[in-house]
C-alpha cells in the first residue's frame, strides 16, 4: 500500500499568497506577534508622554511585562 505525499495548495504552488496560511504566534507566550506589536506601539505612545511617578511606573510595569512575553 502505497501513501501519497503531502502536496502544496494550488495558491502556494504558484506563489499567489505571500501571507502565511496561519498568524505568527510567539511560541513562549502564545500571543499572535500582531497583538504584541499593537502594544508595544501604544506603550511607546505613553513613553513619550510625561505622567506622574505613579502612572510612570504603571506603564513601565505592564511594558516589562509585554517585553517578559517575547
């Protein structure tokens, strides 16, 4: 008995999807890198801002914990 070999689709065969069939996870969290890339942006938006030490340290907290996620 004979097992045919896995074949590609047709739209990857030709080259016609440039976008990979699945989101690209980061394999230590399990966050699609699309997410982590959107907070990462708006924590850079608060970076540049000025808060008060409370907020600061809020924001730095939750960035350090986005950054642990990679």
């Amino acid at each position: 008995m004979k097992m045919a070999a896995p074949t590609a689709s047709k739209a990857a065969s030709l080259g016609c999807n440039n976008k990979p069939a699945f989101p690209e996870l980061d394999f230590r969290s399990g966050a699609r890198v699309e997410e982590l890339n959107k907070l990462i942006q708006e924590f850079t938006k608060h970076d540049q801002r000025e808060y008060d030490d409370q907020r600061a340290l809020e924001i730095h907290t939750a960035k350090d914990f986005i950054f642990s996620m990679l």
